[in-house]
C-alpha cells in the first residue's frame, strides 16, 4: 500500500497600492482688465504642463464660463490636454492672496478625497472647476488683484494604481554574530593588551572593547588621570567567576547563561551568581547588564531569595526590582515563609529601615483587600434589595420546572 504524501505549498500574498502622482503649475495673468468683455464661455489658457504622464492646462475664463451668469463671475477649469481615457485625479486651485496676508482662496479637492474620491476625466478636453470661481466685483476689489495682475498655482494628483505580488528572489541575511566574533577574540586572547588579576585567576582583555562598553574602564584608561599604557590590574571587590561573567557579557552583549561560569544551574546558584552580578554591574556602570539582572532575579524570586534580593536592590538603587520585592514579601501567602528564611536575618541587620516599609506595603495590600471585600458585600446588599423590591427571583431550569433562589 502506497504512502501517501502531503505537498504543503507556500502561501501567496499581494497587495494592491493606491497613491497619487502629484505636480504643480504657476499661471500668471498680467493685464486682467484688458481680458475683460472678450465673451462669456471664452478663456485665457496658461501653458500645457506634464503631470503623471498627461498634459494639462488651466482655463481662466474672465466673464465666466456661462452666458447665463451675465459676467458677474469669473470661471476657472483644469482640462485634461493630451489623449487619456477615464484618467483618475484630485486638483487644488489657489487664487494668491498679495498683500503678504496668506489669505489664499483655495478651492481642493484633495481635503474632500475620502468623501467623493478622484474626479474621472473620460477624454481629452474633459475639465475639473468651477464657474462661479468668484464674483467678479468681489475679485476687483481684492488683494487676489494687484497691479492688474492675478496669480494661481493649480496642483493635479494622478492617480495611480499598482500591484505588488511576492518576490521571486530572496537572499537570507543572517542575524548579527558580532556578540559571538568578539566572544571568540577573547576566548582566543588574540591582541589582548590588559591583564585583570582576580583571585588566584587571571583574564586577559582588550582595553578598547572594555573602554567602549564601560564609563569606568574608559576613564580608567584614557580619562584625564587614567593610563593608557597600564597593562595589568588587581581586582579585589568582585570574585572571578562573576568578572568572567561580566567579561562575557561586555563582549557579547548578552547574559552568560550560569552554566558557563559554574557548570551548575540550580535556582538558588543562579540567583546567586546574578545578584553578584548586579552589584559587579553597578560598580562599572554597566546599565543594561543591571536591568538584564533585575528580569532575571525577578524570574527567579521566591520566599527563600525576596529578602537578599530586596536588600541588594537597596544597595544598587534598583527601584523597580525593590518594589517588585517588597509586593512579593508582604503578600499574606508568602510573608511567613520569607520571614523565616535566613535572607530575613540578613535583612533584619543590613537594612532595618526596609522593615518598616515592608510592613507599610502589607497594611497598604491588607487594607485594599479589607475595601474590596466591602465592596463585595455592599454590592450583595444592593442586588439583594433590588430583588426585594421587584418580582421574586427565580429561573428555569432546562427541564422546564421554576427554582426559587434564597439569598
């Protein structure tokens, strides 16, 4: 019997896009009066100009487009001036303000676009406009009128339709390995020019790469008092598997997974290695090593570990990581178990002030429970009296027999 063998094709996609090819056109009339009384429906043309591939010209017609309007108006059209069949645009016509006022009159369509969409031109000489453009009177004693002269700018937008389908051809880029490139040139210690003595462990490094990471080994090196020739330093206040950490982290941009620096990963190792890391992180102002230690303690934080964990957030100022444990410890749950762990002694000595606020943050979640548990039980009274005061309550069971409720 034959296998049968299921060919899962790719899904396809497309989309279509809709946008406006746009272009504008200054026209200039000089001589206004002297247009005057050539006839209704008879108009001055400015020049053809090109937008999204088609002619255009504008039409200003001095005393007006309609006979029926007795010149009491001008008139002013764009006309679609080269061949084209159901040609989609939007048009602009500004008649400019020249008294320096910015009192434009602007006739647009593009504002009205979404409510009545493009104009569709069918053929050559189809126009876009208006015939009562302007009282004629009004104009003549406007600032729109200066020195006989008028100016418009006219802006036409093409619409234009495309499709875009799936690419043919892809190449893959890869993600960044730079973390790893510099991880194995200090594994390799090709072109180290520093040498940390930590405990009984040496480390080699490259001043640049630590100068560019940290604000302390910058200053260390190449700040007004600092050496750029010094080749070897002695590290007392942090132990060699967390400098190795914080070395792995500064060249890899990542948090050392506590494997690779103890060979273990219990809970209670991690959490240990991670709050010493924090506070390596702080003497060297390594900002976001502290924030990916705060997530991690925060992952890891249970009754056995809030206390130490709170106290260090303390030390480091490390606020969000504080509040976090102070809400966790004073949670009813958790708070006798917390307080019995050997963090709480170690709490209870270094920061006698974290107690008052802890026991602050308790009456604070105790007295929000006891307002909630209020508004329960007044929320029941009131259910209960608009019960009373309507018909009894009850429902009906599927089979079709009523059941009083008792409250």
């Amino acid at each position: 019997m034959g296998e049968s063998k299921v060919i899962i094709e790719q899904d396809a996609s497309s989309r279509s896009i809709n946008e406006t090819v746009n272009g504008s056109h200054k026209f200039t009339i000089t001589g206004y009066s002297l247009a005057k009384g050539m006839g209704a429906g008879k108009c001055i043309s400015s020049d053809v100009f090109t937008v999204g591939g088609y002619d255009w010209a504008i039409y200003f017609y001095p005393d007006g487009k309609n006979p029926e309007d007795n010149s009491m108006y001008v008139s002013v059209f764009i006309a679609l001036a080269s061949e084209g069949t159901d040609v989609r645009a939007l048009f602009e016509l500004t008649l400019l303000d020249q008294s320096a006022r910015g009192k434009h009159k602007v006739h647009s369509h593009f504002d009205r676009a979404l409510e009545s969409g493009p104009y569709t031109l069918k053929y050559r000489g189809s126009m876009w406009g208006y015939k009562r453009f302007f009282r004629r009177s009004n104009l003549e004693s406007s600032d729109y009128l200066k020195n006989d002269c008028l100016i418009m700018n006219c802006t036409v937008g093409v619409v234009r339709t495309r499709l875009e389908g799936p690419k043919q051809y892809s190449i893959s880029v890869p993600p960044s390995d730079m973390g790893q490139g510099l991880k194995d040139l200090l594994d390799s210690e090709i072109g180290c020019d520093i040498v940390f003595q930590v405990g009984d462990e040496t480390f080699k490094a490259h001043k640049l790469i630590l100068a560019a990471r940290s604000p302390v080994f910058r200053a260390q090196f190449f700040g007004l008092v600092g050496d750029p020739k010094l080749d070897n330093i002695v590290v007392k206040d942090v132990e060699p598997s967390i400098f190795k950490a914080m070395l792995l982290f500064i060249y890899s941009d990542k948090l050392p997974e506590v494997h690779e620096i103890t060979g273990s990963a219990s809970v209670c190792t991690s959490t240990n290695i991670v709050q010493h890391l924090l506070a390596a992180a702080d003497l060297y102002n390594l900002d976001r090593l502290k924030l990916l230690c705060e997530a991690k303690l925060c992952e890891e934080l249970n009754a056995d570990t809030v206390a130490t964990t709170l106290a260090l957030a303390e030390q480091h100022q490390c606020p969000q990581l504080k509040s976090i444990c102070l809400k966790f410890a004073a949670t009813p749950s958790n708070l006798g178990a917390v307080m019995q762990s050997e963090g709480f002694k170690h709490l209870e000595e270094s920061c006698p002030s974290l107690l008052s606020e802890l026991l602050k943050t308790f009456a604070s979640g105790d007295e929000n429970s006891n307002l909630l548990s209020s508004r329960k039980r007044s929320g029941s009274s009131v259910y209960g009296l608009d019960l009373a005061d309507g018909a009894a309550a009850e429902s009906v069971n599927p089979n079709g027999r009523r059941i009083r409720r008792r409250y």
